[in-house]
C-alpha cells in the first residue's frame, strides 16, 4: 500500500531537521521516489515538507528578483515573513534571480506566494482602472 505523500513529507521534514549530508540525503529522496514511481509528486512533496519546517520554526522562502537583494530588502524580507510565521525560530532566504520580475520581489513560501513586484503592481492598477470604467 502506498503511503500517504504527507507521511513521507513528515518523515523527510523531521529527518531533515537534524544534521545531515545534503548531497547523500538528497540521493535517498530521489531513489525513494524512483523506486516507488512517485517523481511526479516531487514538487507536492517539497511544498509539503516546507511547511512541516515551517509548522517547527523554519520557515523558508525564495525571493524570486530581477536583481541582488541589498543587506536592507533581505531584513525586510525577514520581517515580512515573520510577521506572518510569529513562532519561526529561523528563516531562511534564498534568493533566485528571474528576468520576468521587473522590479520588485516575489516570495515564495511553503503554500503561498506573496507578490511584491512591480508587474503585480501594475497589473492590481489595470484592474483596478478597468472596473472603474465598468
């Protein structure tokens, strides 16, 4: 019987909580996956395993900018999602670079998304000129 997505998440949460060899621990998840033909719930899996961490005080995001964050906008950053986990003993930014995102930053957390970038901007602005014309 196949074991439910959010057992395994815990188990992997929970393991990876203490030290472990990152490149090692990273081999057994893939060969877990290839040898139960779950790969496809990869992406599922690492959500869920995020908010396990998160639900234990390490929360992690990815800052997703057209350019370097500055010492400043990572503290911000830091803040932001403290606001929203209060409990979080640790956070953990990592930052990805996107040419999509104009200006601003998107951050992505274990199940949501906060979109601080200037195309969401722009694109809240449109609706909002659009249905006032209406």
């Amino acid at each position: 019987m196949k074991t439910p997505r959010h057992q395994v998440a815990a188990a992997l949460a929970k393991r990876s909580l203490g030290s472990v060899n990152e490149p090692q621990f990273a081999n057994e998840i893939a060969a877990y996956l290839l040898a139960e033909h779950r790969t496809a719930e990869l992406n599922s899996l690492m959500r869920d395993v995020k908010q396990f961490r998160a639900d234990n005080g390490i929360v992690e995001v990815t800052a997703l900018t057209a350019h370097p964050l500055t010492a400043t906008v990572r503290t911000e950053i830091e803040q932001q999602v403290r606001a929203l986990y209060p409990s979080a003993k640790t956070v953990i930014v990592t930052e990805r670079h996107d040419a999509s995102v104009v200006g601003g930053v998107r951050l992505e957390l274990a199940n949501q998304q906060l979109d601080l970038s200037v195309r969401a901007k722009l694109n809240r602005f449109k609706q909002l000129t659009v249905q006032g014309k209406e």
